[in-house]
C-alpha cells in the first residue's frame, strides 16, 4: 500500500516535470511526457537520491498552481532519454512548427551572386576587346573572314582581313552586293594551311561563284600578332585601249585612273556620257583574290547614243532634201547627193533617206567622243526632163561624217 504523498514533501523530480508539461499544454497530457516512476523502470534511472538527484533546499510553491518555468535539471551527466523512441521531445508543446528563419541570408546571398555576375561580364568584354581578333588570329580564320564578308555583301568585314589596297573607292557594300545580285558566293570552305614560311602561308578555300565552282589557294600574310589576305582587293590596270569617253565601273567615274581595285565578282563597266556604252568582250569575271585578270573593252553607242546619232543624221538629211537642184550643194552647202539626169534648174524635189542599214558607226580613234559614220544611202528625187517631162529617179550617196556626242545638240558633220 503506498503511503499519501505529504504536501509540503517536494515531489519526485520526474512529477515535477510531468507537471510542468501539464501546466504549459493547459492541463493536457503531452504525448510521451513521463509521469511515473514506471516510465523510468529498466534501469534507465537510478533510484538513489544523493548528489544525482538532489532535493532542493527550499520546496517548491506553485508546482499545481501557475506555471512557474522549468524545473532546473537535476544531474550533469549521463543521457537524458525521456520519452519514448519515435515520441516527440518533451522539450515544448507537441507538433509546435519551427520557428520561422529570417530572409536576410537569402537577400545577402542574391546581392553576392548578382555581383559577382556582373565582375564576371565585365572581365569578359575586357578580355574581348583587349584579347586578339578571333577574325585575324589564324590564316584560315582570315580567309573565312573575307570570303563570309563578300558573300554577305559585307565590304568592311572583308577588308578588316585585307592588306590596305591602295584605294577603296570601289570597295564598298553597295557595290559588293551587286556584284552577289549578279553572282552568289555559295558554300564556302576553308582548310588549315598545311605549314606557314614566317610571316606567310597558304590558303586552300572552295566554294561556288555564281554558278562556277572555285578552288582557290589563297595567299595570307601575317602582321604583329594578325593575318591579312594578301591580294583581298584585285588590282586591274586600265590602258589607253581600254578607256573609254567617262569611263566608269559600277557608276564610278574612273576615266583618269590608271589602276582601280575591286573586288572579285562579276564587273559593271560603263560611262559618264549616256551616249556610250562600254561591255567586256571577255564576258567573264575573277573568281578569286589570286586571279589575274585585264579586260578587253569596247565601247558601243547605247541605246540613248543611237537616237541621238539618228536624230542627227535626220536633221542632216530633212536640211538636205530641201534642195532643189540635181547638184545639192549648190543651194544647200555640205549636202552630197547628186542627181545625174539632166533637169529643168529648180524643178528637182529630193526625199531624204529611210534605210540607214548600209551605214556603219565607230568611235573616232584619236577622239573617243566622236562617232565616225560611213557608208551608203540611197536618195530618191523627182525632175522635169526638158526632152520627156516629169522624170523620177534614185541616187545613191556615199555617206561619211561625224556626230560629236560631247555637243550640246550633236550634229552631223559631213567630211572624211
């Protein structure tokens, strides 16, 4: 039989725990909380009260009142096991959620990852704009380089990885994209030089120009810490034979040069006068930087040339039909056509000629500016015969002059 526990006798340390638990769940059991000696059987516990469980000097008031806060601990050593495997710790309310933990670790983390990427962007455009040129770092990274510039139509790219050519006039985009409406430059293909001589090296390169396959062993030569292509911009000398009045290339005038640069594709020659056009009787183009090329121009009244130089001829000859004497030049100074039937004096009416097919038409050699015409036309004319009346006739004239396309109304001007 247990005897009734004194109430001035302070409790056992376990109750006094088991208590307090109640007090502070508002006089709910805790789960797994020990509230008799039976939950500290097996040993767990030793059941002498000397210096392991010390009694306090004082009891304790309140211990079934008001909570009065944790019991000290009674013991210093050896593990604290209360409860039971898998329970809760009785350490506070059951099932109470962890404290919440403040953001500031989180913001101050975000402002380090976001400096540090900014430290890193920075260090990379240093690297990029101080570092080398990847266009220029190697021989075949030049060639790639200019031939991906000319067939983006790209005129600056390209040049970037050229040897300086003496001009640039006609190195520009609005000409190089022509030159691609013209010809394409299509599947390209660059290799690594096989060695490189010192500053030098040689560049295989493949691809299609218009509908010509190219392969092309491409000259690169190495400046500092750069690679240039040698011969980027073709040079093409321009002799007395190939100049034309105005001459001109892709619109350009280049009638005083003697050499111009280009480059490779397909070239458009003309002239600053309307009158004149110019063609390559070659009717090809270069292909590549390597090539050797010289023109064969010849220079062709253009369409516009032809009716000024008709328009001429027609003055000439409507001027002329006005005569009205078998000898034309008598009243009609520098007309030619003659009529060899003997007529009444002013009875002749001339009709000016409508096949010029028999006349031919050059540029004058000593002034390119002129057209030389010759050849024959047939005039017919109406007389009155002394001896038979009302005669007609045809004569035929040979025809030769000058239109000077340079005038502000060109002419013909009769005469060798």
């Amino acid at each position: 039989m247990t005897n009734p526990q004194d109430p001035n006798q302070p409790l056992p340390p376990n109750e006094q725990w088991a208590q307090t638990q109640i007090n502070a769940s508002g006089g709910q059991q805790v789960p797994g909380a020990p509230f008799s000696d039976a939950q500290y059987s097996g040993g767990h516990y030793s059941t002498d009260t000397g210096d392991q469980w010390s009694t306090p000097q004082q009891p304790q008031q309140g211990v079934f009142g008001q909570d009065s806060g944790p019991v000290p601990g009674y013991g210093t050593s050896g593990p604290q096991q209360f409860g039971q495997p898998g329970v809760a710790p009785a350490w506070g309310p059951a099932g109470a959620p962890p404290p919440n933990k403040s953001n500031k670790k989180l913001f101050i983390g975000l402002g380090i990852g976001g400096a540090l990427l900014v430290i890193v962007l920075v260090v990379s455009l240093i690297v990029v704009f101080a570092g080398g040129d990847d266009a220029t770092e190697s021989p075949e990274a030049a060639v790639q380089t200019y031939l991906d510039g000319l067939a983006a139509g790209d005129a600056k790219k390209a040049l970037e990885v050229t040897v300086t050519p003496a001009s640039d006039k006609l190195l520009t985009d609005e000409i190089v994209k022509k030159q691609r409406e013209v010809a394409p430059i299509t599947d390209i293909k660059v290799r690594k030089p096989d060695s490189t001589f010192g500053s030098i090296a040689t560049v295989n390169a493949t691809y299609k120009h218009g509908d010509k396959n190219v392969d092309e062993d491409i000259q690169v030569r190495k400046s500092g810490d750069t690679w240039r292509v040698e011969k980027g911009a073709l040079d093409i000398t321009l002799s007395s034979s190939n100049k034309a009045p105005g001459l001109s290339l892709f619109g350009v005038d280049v009638s005083n040069d003697t050499k111009v640069y280009v480059f490779p594709g397909p070239l458009v020659w003309g002239s600053s006068n309307v009158n004149i056009a110019v063609a390559d009787t070659r009717k090809e183009f270069p292909l590549g930087p390597e090539d050797y090329f010289s023109p064969s121009l010849e220079s062709t009244l253009s369409t516009k040339g032809k009716q000024v130089v008709n328009s001429a001829l027609d003055t000439y000859f409507t001027n002329c039909a006005t005569s009205k004497q078998s000898k034309a030049s008598v009243d009609r100074p520098g007309c030619g056509q003659y009529g060899y039937s003997t007529a009444t004096a002013g009875s002749v009416r001339w009709t000016k000629p409508t096949d010029l097919s028999e006349l031919s038409f050059r540029f004058d050699y000593d002034d390119p500016s002129k057209v030389k015409i010759s050849g024959s036309v047939k005039w017919s004319y109406s007389y009155t015969s002394p001896y038979r009346g009302a005669q007609t006739d045809d004569s035929s004239e040979y025809l030769s002059g000058t239109v000077d396309l340079t005038a502000a109304t060109p002419t013909f001007t009769p005469g060798d």
